[in-house]
C-alpha cells in the first residue's frame, strides 16, 4: 500500500467524525437547529443513548480483550503527568487569573464522543467496548483534576467534594459501565428483541452527539489576540498528545490500544469544561475559544496523528 492510499484509508477513518461535527456547525449557521434542539439532543445522548451504546458494547465484549489494568493505569498516569506538565507551563507562561482555565482546556479531552466515535471507526466493537472501559477512569479523573486547578486560582471558591462525589457515582456512563462489566463476566446474554431495540436507540448517540458538538462551536467566539487560547489549544492537540503515544510505545504498547490512546489523547477539549469554568467564575470567554480552536484542529491534527502512526506500522 502507498503512502497515498494510506492516508486516503486515514481520511476515511477520521473525517466521517468530523464531517459529522461541521454538519452541526452548518446547520446552526442556518437556523435548522437551535439551542433548544441542542440541549435536549445533549441531554440524551448524555443521560440514555450513550450509555445505552457502552453498556452493549461491553456486555459483546471479550473482557480479556477489552478490559487492560495495564493500559487503565497507565492512561491515569499519563493524565497525571499532562495535568501536572500543563499546570508548571501555565505557572511560567500564563497570568494568575487563567491558569485554572488554561490547564483544564489543554488536558481535558472529550474522549466520551469524538474519542469514542473515532475509536468506533477506527478499531470497531473492540475500540466501543475498550473505549468504553476507559471512559469509567477518564470521568473521575478530569472532573476531580479540572476542580482542583479551577478552585486554586478562582479566589473565594471552596470545593464541595461531597457533591463530586456524588455527581461521579450517579454520571450515566460510569453506572453503564459499572453494571455492564458483570454482565460481560458472567456471559450474561439478553433477549434477541432488547439487543435490537437497544442498537436501534444506541444508534442516535454519534450522529446527535457530534452534531451538537459542531453546533456549540462558536467562530465568532474565537479572538484574534487570545494567544492563551492557542497556546492550551497547542498543547491540547499536538504537544500533549505527542508526549503521551511516545511514553505509550517506548512502554511496550501497540496495536490497537496504542491507537486507543492516541485517539483519546488527541481529542478536542470537552464541550464541559466550559460549564465548569462558568460555574466557578472563570473566564468563560477562554474557555470557548480553546473549545472551539481544539474542535477545529482535531480534523487536522488526529488524521495527521493516525496517519504518522499507521505508516510507521504502530496502529
């Protein structure tokens, strides 16, 4: 195969994904689709398709295939690294006041649709069900991490570690996950007419999903001077995600969980951690524009990024 068929194949792996979220964008520009349109579809995708989709993905799963301690431990340790690499950098680089929104924007990654819907693409039910997995370690550790730094540089703020707690243990994909892993072990199987109709409704989650991402990216949102916002939207895209697929392959990791990672790691700023950025005070500008910078990378920097490490024959 040549390099130009190659990258066609990549094309075609990674930009339906993206094609997808510039359909939404499309559409909003438009008027076919509004904010209300946008919240309920989100809400969902959030609360019932997507977890619907993990949880059949899982329980279809071969969990010595899926399910791998190695690489849980060390995609955490790879986030703890990036948050704490992103945090040092910000210190040097970044005024007081946006640090918080800074670090958030550039590590936190919205792994749970565009890593997902890529990973789907790209590696089929075992990309859904490993994925998946994964997602349950990727929700609690960026919603505890992203407090964290949000809170030490938004004065007057405490930390409520109650309610994180809380919010975690009742988050729709963590309980899909957690119930879905039993099932799995135990060859539990369902009837023929639930697995149909559960694909059926788990078959709205990535088309909705990426549509209203496109939706909620603002262009005119971007500033022209908001050096901070390209910069965490750099370290977001290319430099985080080189560092953490080398650390990745020099520890052994190959394949497709070597792909599964890349994927995860150079996915776009999560559409959330503008609403946290909100509720904290932050600077909410900022954070939209590293959502909607990242976002507009992504179509670039993960087709470049899977098609580097398939012609190295790594993925």
């Amino acid at each position: 195969m040549t390099l130009i068929d190659l990258f066609l194949q990549t094309m075609e792996t990674t930009l339906p994904v993206f094609a997808m979220v510039f359909i939404g964008l499309g559409l909003r520009r438009i008027g076919w689709i509004d904010n209300a349109f946008v919240n309920t579809a989100s809400a969902l995708v959030f609360k019932a398709t997507l977890p619907t989709l993990v949880f059949l993905s899982i329980i279809r799963a071969d969990l010595d295939t899926a399910f791998n301690p190695g690489l849980l431990v060390f995609y955490l340790g790879a986030t703890l690294a990036s948050f704490a690499i992103t945090w040092l950098w910000a210190r040097w680089r970044v005024v007081r006041e946006d640090r918080g929104v800074y670090v958030q924007g550039a590590f936190r990654g919205n792994c749970g649709i565009v890593g997902l819907a890529l990973a789907a693409n790209l590696y089929g039910d075992f990309g859904l069900s490993a994925g998946g997995i994964l997602l349950g370690l990727v929700i609690i550790s960026y919603n505890i991490l992203s407090v964290i730094v949000l809170v030490a540089y938004q004065p007057g703020q405490t930390t409520d570690w109650r309610k994180i707690f809380h919010d975690i243990v009742r988050n729709p994909l963590i309980l899909a996950v957690f119930f879905a892993v039993p099932f799995a072990a135990l060859e539990i199987t369902l009837p023929g007419w639930v697995m149909t109709s559960g694909d059926y409704f788990a078959s709205l989650t990535l088309p909705l999903a990426l549509l209203c991402i496109g939706a909620t990216v603002s262009l005119s949102a971007i500033r022209s001077d908001s050096r901070t916002a390209f910069s965490s939207s750099l370290m977001k895209m290319v430099t985080l995600p080189t560092l953490c697929t080398a650390a990745a392959w020099f520890t052994g990791f190959r394949g497709p969980e070597l792909g599964l990672m890349f994927l995860f790691f150079a996915s776009p700023t999560a559409a959330a951690s503008f609403v946290m950025v909100k509720a904290l005070g932050g600077n909410d500008r900022l954070a939209a524009n590293i959502i909607a910078l990242t976002t507009l990378l992504a179509s670039i920097t993960v087709t470049l990024g899977v098609f580097v490490l398939r012609s190295a024959g790594l993925i």
